[in-house]
C-alpha cells in the first residue's frame, strides 16, 4: 500500500508524514477511565477514534508490530469521593465501573489495547520516577508531599503552547503553603488514615494523577514512544505534566514523538452536564430508552461518531444516529443479497484515512462501493473501520419476526452458566449467536441475590 499516514501533532501544530521510531513496534499510548462513574459519550469519542488508529496502522505495519497501550486509574481522589458516598469499598467500585467500561468498549466494538495497565500495579515504577525527578533536580519533598518544580524545567508548556509567566498570572487557586512555586504540581501526596495508600520513602501516600500515566506509558512503551493521544481536555494540565514528568526523568526532548487529541462532543447544540439533564453515558444508549426513546446499537454509536473529523467538534445528535442507522440498513441488505468475501482494500478508502484519519472522507468512499454494488470491497474496507462485522441477518426486520422464545430462553440459560464458570469465551459465543438470531440482550444484577440476570428483547 502506497499511502503515506499523515497526522496532526498537537506538538508542532503540523500535519507531518508519520515515521515510527521502529517500524517493527509502533507504540500508541492514549490515556484511559477514571474508574469510578460510567463512561459518557464524550468518552468514547477517543475510544472509538483512536480504535480506528490502531486497526489503521495495524494494517500500514502488520498486526504484531504494533502495541497499543490504554491505562485504568484506579486510584484518585474521585474514585475515593464516590466509594464513601456509595457505601461501597474501592475495590468494589472501581472493578464494577471497569467490568462496565470493558463491556460499552466491546459493545463499541473496539479492539482491546495489546495492555491495559492499571494504576495500582505500577506503584513501584511511580515511586521510582519520583526518586529519579528529586535527584535531577526537577522535584522536592515537602510536608509528606512531592511536587514537580515546574520552574526548574526550562520550556514547560510547550505543548499548550503557555509560558509560565501566564500560566501564573492566571491562576486564581489559592497556593498551598508546602509549593515554592504556584504552578508546581503534585507527583506524591499523603494519605490519611482509610484513605488508599502505599508506603513510599515521603511517608504513606498515594500518587498523582498525571504521573500513573508517565510511569505506565514507560514501563510498557519506553522512555520515548510514537504516539500519545486523548481528548483535547487533556492538553493542560495532564498531558503537559506528564511531558514535564517523563522528560525530566529520563532526559530527552519529546516523551512521545507525535500528540494527537480529538475534539469536544456535544449533545444536541448544547454543552453536556448533568445539571442540563442532557449527560448520556455510552450505556443508557446502549441499554436504555433514553436518547431518543430508544436503545442504540453500538455499531450506529460508532457509525455517527466517525461521521464526524475526530479533531472537529462533534454534535451528538438522535438524527445523526437515525442516519446513521438506515446507512448501516443499506449497506447489510447489499451484504445479505450478495453474501461477500472480504475483497481487496480500495485506495482511495486508505488514502482518506492516512490523511490524519479523514473518516468522513473514507465513510464517503463506503457509499460510493455500495452504489456500486462493490460488496466485496465495501465489507474489506468498512472493516477497518470496525464496521459491518455482524451478521446481516441480525439487521433484517423481517428475520426477527419467528424467532423462537423457548429457544431464546436456553440459550440465555447457558451463557449464563458458562459465565458462572467463568467460561468467557463460551459465553462470548453464546452472545454472538443470541445477537445472531436478532435478539437484544440486557445484563442486570439482582439487586437482592447478586447474581447477574439476562432479560431480552427483540432487538
Ligand atoms: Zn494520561
């Protein structure tokens, strides 16, 4: 394939031909959840985004040359705020909240990273990169704290584009008394008594939120990496804290060579809040007649997502997903009548999304092959964009007239067992087939028992 894969570097404000550091390992890190409320929307536009850019340099480089790296943080302070006001321990929240995010980001069919590293397991790494950063110099101890000496590294913010000067003069935060400088940052902080801690050569603590990221991105990718991505919120301070961090600990310019991050979601022309009452998480509108009165499927989520450029703002809109619904209509009626093989991939489908993963452009290109009639190519293409991987038969209206209840409910039955036998793969299957013969399932604990129950519907 000829393409050459252009990408917008938030670094150099530039659109640059890409060129990994090794060919043979191509590394992507993008920051993953907080684990302590259900995914929104707006979250699962870098989920879905950044899906396309893995499957896409997957193709450019090979399935095994490259990894894909998204943490959990699964300790923060939020996660502590939210356990206290459930009544629930941390524990208990934070791998109740990931088991859902696993399922929307599967629902979204998003391939899973090649790791997925959690916070916790990196404590001695974290430690580590603290010891590294006072000894350079770039970070000091005070009052069983540690902070970044944000002064002490000469181009900070560089990537937001800040000096120092404004960033000062615009912040309004009161200054703690143990910081020499306003905007230092806190890499180690103590923790009080039932609050999550580790014992660390500060005293008991717990770390900060930019530098998990810094020390998993090193562990699993090195020291410097390929491609760091995330939403653009993330720019300032996170992002930025974790350049200062990684850089001043291992010594070199970049910490990864190319910053990509995706634009705001809206809903329906508004900012989304809870106080708007238009807050929508990736699982009501998977499950719940809430948007729009109805259930999604996550194939139409992903559809209205990538119908949009990921560094364009995005309206998230029932209109755009009913289009997109009746788009994926058309395309799996073609795929039902003319029962395709994947087919050879069509150029200007690549060409479009090397030009930093221009998906209107390739989502133009798919309706270009199914007015053709080109099935073979359209269902080779849509693929990589993690489309049209169903069966046809589960989006024919007519097939889910006669399905057989009886049936149904067996076969509930044993998914339900094989997962109680922690047989994943077995209830994996079983779902597939369910989904297969166009039924919706929804998973729901008793709240009395415990246990997970199955309900269903014609989907
Ligand atoms: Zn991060």
């Amino acid at each position: 394939m000829a393409a050459v894969l252009k990408l917008y570097n938030t670094l150099t404000r530039e659109r640059e031909n890409f060129a990994p550091i090794d060919p043979s390992r191509v590394r992507l890190y993008v920051c993953g959840p907080t684990v302590y409320d259900f995914a929104h929307i707006g979250n699962a536009r870098p989920l879905i985004v950044f899906d396309v850019l893995y499957r896409l340099l997957r193709e450019l480089y090979g399935r095994k040359h490259v990894k894909y790296v998204r943490n959990i943080t699964d300790v923060d302070d939020k996660i502590n705020a939210r356990a206290a006001e459930r009544g629930i321990s941390i524990r208990e929240l934070t791998e109740g909240t990931n088991a859902v995010f696993q399922r929307d980001v599967s629902d979204l069919n998003c391939l899973p990273p090649d790791v997925q590293p959690r916070a916790t397991d990196h404590i001695s790494e974290m430690i580590g990169i603290v010891e590294r950063l006072i000894a350079n110099g770039h970070a000091y101890a005070a009052d069983g704290h540690v902070l970044f000496d944000v002064p002490s590294m000469a181009d900070y913010g560089k990537l937001s584009r800040r000096s120092l000067d404004d960033m000062v003069a615009g912040a309004r935060v009161e200054v703690a008394p143990y910081k020499k400088g306003e905007m230092d940052f806190v890499l180690w902080k103590p923790s009080k008594e039932g609050e999550p801690g580790w014992d660390s050569p500060w005293g008991f603590g717990r770390p900060g939120w930019h530098l998990e990221c810094s020390a998993m991105s090193h562990k699993h990718l090195g020291e410097v990496f390929d491609i760091h991505g995330g939403g653009i919120d993330l720019v300032f301070p996170h992002h930025e804290n974790e350049i200062a961090q990684t850089r001043c600990a291992f010594g070199h310019d970049v910490m990864a060579n190319v910053w990509m991050h995706n634009g705001f979601l809206q809903v329906e022309g508004e900012k989304m809040s809870k106080s708007l009452g238009n807050f929508v998480t990736i699982h009501e509108l998977l499950h719940e007649e809430k948007f729009g009165g109805r259930a999604w499927k996550g194939e139409v989520l992903r559809l209205a997502m990538l119908r949009s450029h990921y560094r364009q703002p995005i309206d998230w809109t029932v209109k755009a997903l009913e289009e997109a619904e009746k788009t994926l209509q058309r395309w799996y009626a073609l795929l039902r009548d003319k029962k395709p093989a994947a087919g050879a991939l069509a150029e200007a489908f690549v060409e479009a999304l090397c030009d930093d993963l221009n998906t209107p452009g390739a989502i133009s290109e798919l309706h270009q092959l199914a007015k053709a009639g080109e099935a073979d190519a359209l269902l080779r293409a849509a693929n990589l964009l993690g489309l049209l991987h169903d069966d046809p038969a589960a989006w024919d209206a007519k097939a889910s007239a006669d399905i057989d209840a009886a049936e149904v409910e067996r076969l509930i039955e044993e998914r339900l067992a094989a997962r109680r036998a922690k047989n994943f793969a077995e209830s994996d299957r079983l779902r597939d087939v369910l989904v297969g013969m166009g039924v919706k399932l929804m998973d729901a604990k008793n709240k009395q028992t415990g246990e997970l129950e199955t309900t269903w519907e014609v989907g």
